[in-house]
C-alpha cells in the first residue's frame, strides 16, 4: 500500500545541511493503523508531508499503492493526493466561510464527479460522522469534537487509499478526544489505512503498530499488546 | 468548475468587505480618472466628417498687403484662415470644386412670426451657401437645403435646428412658416435633424466646442440686407477701412468668412491647388495678393491641429490618466497581494486535498476578474459623475463630449477587468507558490 525504501530528507541552507530524516525503510500494508510518536523537532511533521507527497524527500524510493511517486510533475501528485489520501489536522482546517457541506465536498471538487455523486458522496461520509443533518452550518457553530468529525468526514469523502492524520486530538480534551479515537477506529476496522501522527503514547498504543522517529532516525516498536480488535 | 471558483471567489470577497471594498474602489477611482480623461480626448478629436474628411477642405489665401505680414509665429509668416467676400464670391463662381461654400455669421434678434416681439431673442445666424449641407452631411428632419437659385438671389429662407424648431414651433413641421429676422420674414425650408459635428470643424477654433447655431441663411441675404456688425463677428484688414461702404468693405481684401470645398478625391487636392495658384497669380496681375503666394489647402483634421483645436495637450491629459490609473493598480496589487497571502492555509489544505498550482491560479483568477468587474462598474458610475461635474464646469462646451458611447463603456469594463487580471497575476502567482505543508497548522 505505502512503501518507503532507503528515504531520506535533509534541508540545506548555505552553509549547513540539517539531516531532518535518516533514510529508512517502511511498508503500511492495507488496513493497518501505525501511529508514529515522537517528541517534539524529531521529524515527525516532515515525515508525515512525505508521506502526504506535501514535500519532496532527497534520497529513496516511495511507492503509494503501486506507484512509484518520484519525479511526478505537481499536477500528478495533486492528482494522487485527492484520490489516495485524506488529511486530518490537529486545527481541524475547515473553511470558516464554507458551510459543512461545502467543506466536506471540497475534495471532490478537483475530480470529475457529477453534482449527485459529490452530494451522495458527502452525504455518506457527514452520516459517518453523525453529523448529517448539520450539513447547512457553519464550522463555528460546531464543538471542537464535530469540527474534527467534519474534517474526517472530508477525509472521507473521496473513499482514500489511506488517512493521514497529524495530531488529530491534539486540540480537544479527553472525551472528545476519545470519541475521535474510536470513530477512527471504526473507520480502520472497514479496511481504510491509517497513519497517525501523535505525542500521546496512550492513543498510539490503540494503533496496530508504532513508529518511533527519535533525532530523525525511524525505528519501529514492537507491537503493543493491546492492539485494537 | 469555473462556476465554483466564481462562488469562492464571491466567498471570499464577502469575508474582507472592507479589504475587497478598498481593492474596487481602487481600481474604480484609477478607470474613472482615465475614462473621463479619455473620454472627453476621444470625443473632441474624434473624425467630425466620417468618410469624407480627407477630400473636404479649407481654403486659406495670401490676400494681405505689401508692407507686414498678417501675422508672424515662430519666424514664419502667417496667413488669414479666413478669406475676403471678394475672394469667396470669385472662387465660387468658378466652380471648379464637387461643392463649396463659403460661411458667415451674424447676430440678430429672431422669433418665430407668430410670436410676438417680446419673445425675440438675440441668436448667431450662420450665411452660407446650400452646398454647405450636403458638403457636411447635415442631416433633415423636415425639408432641405435651399435651392442655389435662393442663394443666387439671396431670398428670405432658413434652415432651422431641430431643437430651435421645437422651441418656435413645438416640434411639428415647420416648413412653409415663418421666422422673423430683424425686419426680415424668412420662410423655413428645411428644420435639421440632430447634428452637433464634435469639434465643430467648419469656423473659429474658438467655436470648436460650442453647439451649431440655431439658424442659416444664404450668405447673399445678408449681403444684400448689407449686415455686417464689426463688434459681432471676426474679422481682419490690413486697408484701412474707417469710414468705408459696405460695397466698399466687401469689394476689399477684409477676411471674414470661412471657404470650405469638397473635392471628388483626395488626388484632386494638387489639381484644385493649382487651380488656386493660378487664381493667386491672377489676382497678382490685377495689383491684389502683394506678398508671396503662402495659399493652402487644409483637411479638417490638418485644420484642427494648425488651429490647435487637436493638440497634444489633449494626449498629455491622457497619459496623466492612465499613469494615475496605473498607480491605482499597482496599489490593488499589493492589496492582492495581503489578501491572498492572508489566505495562504486555506490555499495549503486545498493544495493537501489535490488542488493543483493550476486549481489555485483559476480560483484566484476569478477573484482578480470579480474585483475587475465590481470595479468597472463603479468606476463608470464615478466616470459618469465626473462627466457631469465637468460638464458642470465647463457649460460653455457641447455636452455631447462629455458623454460616454457604448464603445466607451465597453471599453471601460474590459479595461478594468483586464487591467485587474494582468495586475494580479503576481500575486496569483506567489499564492501558487505557497508549500502547502507550510500553511497546514495555521487554519
């Protein structure tokens, strides 16, 4: 599904080149969760915009679902990104003047759906959420837990390869970061991948896998025992 | 697709009203400054004789005396634009043009007959000759011109002004009625259609941006009715003429009127020249014509720009404009410029969620098209205010000049519209640029 082989990024100024991640070696098969933590600067941020192919890496190989992503013009990765990955912010990134609706289609928006497959598209992934009904309001008229529920419904909405999420309870308190979790989870056990990006190693420990990033090197935990159902 | 970038567009303007408000107004004020500029430049020198004016011309001759010259500019000697009745009379009556005639003008107080004395008014009479009609394509709403016969025998008759023949007769056919001039009763033989030729090419400069006269009489009228007010009119000797006739006035080299002749082509401009050196050369023989033979042929257009009427002047105002209009849109570039850089993570999480560079471009594109238009909009409406402030300042000018034609305002929206496009294109192109991984955090 997602394979990295001997990748690496470095960022160069002029005079200093700053080694943001070691190469490394990763496959996420097909319905995985893996969390990846790590403290803060480690590289974790570049890490997932690789993956994202929101950033280039310097050395390696990436293969996303077959292909091969090196040396793709900016329209084919824009391509790739809409139909293989959907995003999840920890600041949920909805547009304030864009009602629930329109937020969550936005996606589909840059593929060539008709009109009714957009709405049944996004109506499908608003009932996912729970949020259906809610469809004409705004995001500030929205609790931090249904922004994030939104935004993963805009994830959604274009049946992604997998999901890439970048802290994504890291603004909300405990029971909503939970309901969050679990709603992940649901969408994990219906066969979508997941690769989350977090510092709290409790919500890493419901993942299937765990991916350390320490000063740039990537190494691999072993496999929690309390691994999700 | 373009209709949901035209939507976002719309969005995104309403969310900064005041920033998108400041961006229109901007561009509104710079294309209502050139618009009004080019719009009063535009109708002054625009062609007053569509599709004739390069065979119809001004006759201008080297009658003066011997001892000064008429007048010197820049070293040069100058001769009269206007020409002597002697003159006119002689080259009329040899014909040799398509059509010519030469135009007087006086003042007198006029009513319609059945108006009573009370309601006379003072207005300007233009004497000319029937060809003067044909020759500038002066169209008629009732009638015609009078017959060369009128003209020969200088008869009572007038061509009136439509708006002159709505004021003494309500607007009806007036033909067959009469007007009093002074003690005169002329017969209407023609009323005019609307007809304000812009600028009024055919007499003074000074009269380039007034309004026709109202009435027009046959020159030979007026010689015969001797009516010559040397207080009224332009004029010029270089005899001295106190005390003189008016036979004596008129047989002598005194310029008054203007001589106007509409050739077949433009190639017959040398031949009708030689035609008038010859006629110089004549009257030389005859003891007129002292000094050198400066004579020449004007078109209107050569006409108006050695009488200054067309004048770079004109094209320094509006270069003023646009440079002002260019200052305009170098500011609503840089107003672009913050408000789609303010909108740099909205831009990061649809480049995330697969727009393309391209996708961001035609997005930003229809808001620098909407900003165009809303400010093509009102800046016709700011230009047509201006019109009317400076047809308020200017009242003594033909107010068809300060009008906007459907070409203009076109014009205008397309200028804004493109203007604001090829302006913000910078700034499109920087919002392009943005990493969208830069932006993700910050929503």
């Amino acid at each position: 599904m997602l394979k990295m082989s001997k990748l690496a990024k470095a960022y160069y100024t002029d005079t200093v080149k700053t080694q943001a991640l070691q190469p490394f070696d990763l496959e996420v098969k097909q319905g995985e969760f893996v969390a990846v933590i790590g403290p803060s600067g480690s590289g974790k941020t570049t890490f997932l915009n690789i993956a994202g192919l929101l950033e280039d890496y310097c050395e390696g190989q990436y293969t996303l679902d077959g292909k091969d992503v090196t040396g793709l013009s900016d329209k084919q990765k824009s391509r790739l990104r809409n139909e293989k990955i959907g995003f999840i912010f920890q600041g949920f990134n909805l547009i304030p003047e864009l009602n629930l609706f329109d937020n969550v289609e936005m996606p589909l928006r840059y593929r060539s759906f008709s009109a009714s497959e957009r709405k049944q598209r996004v109506m499908d992934a608003l009932q996912q959420v729970g949020l259906a009904s809610r469809k004409d309001h705004y995001p500030q008229q929205l609790s931090g837990g249904q922004q994030q529920r939104v935004a993963i419904a805009r994830a959604l909405a274009g049946s992604p390869a997998f999901l890439l999420a970048d802290e994504p309870t890291g603004n909300l308190d405990s029971k909503m970061a939970d309901g969050i979790m679990s709603l992940l989870k649901d969408i994990n056990a219906k066969g979508t991948s997941i690769l989350m990006v977090t510092h709290d190693t409790e919500q890493a420990s419901q993942a299937q896998r765990i991916i350390e990033i320490r000063d740039g090197v990537l190494s691999e935990r072993h496999a929690p025992e309390q691994a999700i159902a | 697709m373009l209709t949901y970038y035209f939507k976002l567009a719309w969005l995104s303007l309403r969310k900064t009203p005041l920033l998108s408000m400041l961006m229109v107004s901007t561009i509104a004020l710079g294309i209502a400054a050139a618009m009004v500029t080019y719009t009063v430049s535009y109708m002054k020198t625009k062609d007053p004789l569509p599709g004739k004016s390069d065979r119809v011309f001004t006759v201008q001759l080297s009658v003066w005396g011997p001892d000064q010259p008429y007048l010197m500019v820049d070293g040069q000697e100058e001769i009269p634009e206007m020409v002597s009745y002697r003159d006119a009379k002689n080259l009329k009556a040899a014909g040799k043009a398509q059509r010519e005639s030469a135009l007087g003008l006086f003042k007198m107080m006029s009513r319609a007959e059945e108006q009573t004395q009370r309601d006379s008014q003072m207005r300007m009479i233009r004497t000319t000759h029937n060809d003067f009609f044909a020759m500038f394509d002066v169209p008629f709403l009732y009638g015609g011109a009078w017959s060369e016969q009128d003209d020969r025998a200088g008869n009572r008759v007038v061509v009136i002004t439509k708006a002159l023949n709505e004021e003494l007769f309500g607007g009806v056919n007036s033909v067959g009625r009469h007007i009093v001039l002074g003690d005169s009763l002329m017969q209407v033989v023609g009323v005019m259609d609307d007809w304000f030729p812009i600028p009024k090419f055919y007499y003074l400069s000074s009269h380039a941006y007034r309004d026709p006269e109202s009435i027009f009489a046959p020159l030979e009228y007026q010689i015969n009715q001797e009516i010559f007010s040397r207080n009224d009119v332009t004029w010029a000797c270089w005899q001295d003429i106190e005390d003189v006739s008016f036979s004596d006035f008129m047989a002598s080299d005194c310029v008054w009127l203007f001589y106007w002749v509409e050739l077949e082509s433009d190639a017959n401009r040398a031949q009708y020249m030689d035609f008038i050196n010859a006629y110089v050369e004549q009257q030389k023989q005859a003891g007129r014509f002292a000094r050198e033979n400066l004579s020449r042929l004007f078109t209107i257009e050569e006409y108006l720009r050695w009488a200054k009427v067309l004048s770079n002047e004109n094209d320094m105002a509006v270069w003023l404009a646009f440079a002002f209009l260019l200052a305009c849109l170098l500011n609503c570039m840089s107003l672009m410029m913050t408000k789609f850089y303010g909108k740099g993570s909205e831009i990061g999480l649809r480049r995330a969620v697969g727009a393309s560079r391209r996708d961001i471009c035609w997005q930003f594109l229809c808001e620098a098209f909407l900003v165009g238009l809303f400010g093509g909009v009102l800046g016709l409406l700011f230009a047509q205010l201006g019109l009317q402030l400076v047809q308020q300042i200017f009242t003594y000018l033909n107010a068809t000049i300060m009008q906007m034609d459907l070409r203009i305002m076109l014009m205008t929206l397309g200028l804004s519209v493109v203007t604001s496009i090829l302006f913000g294109l910078w700034p499109i192109y920087r919002a392009a640029q943005i990493q969208p991984s830069s932006q993700l955090k910050s929503l």
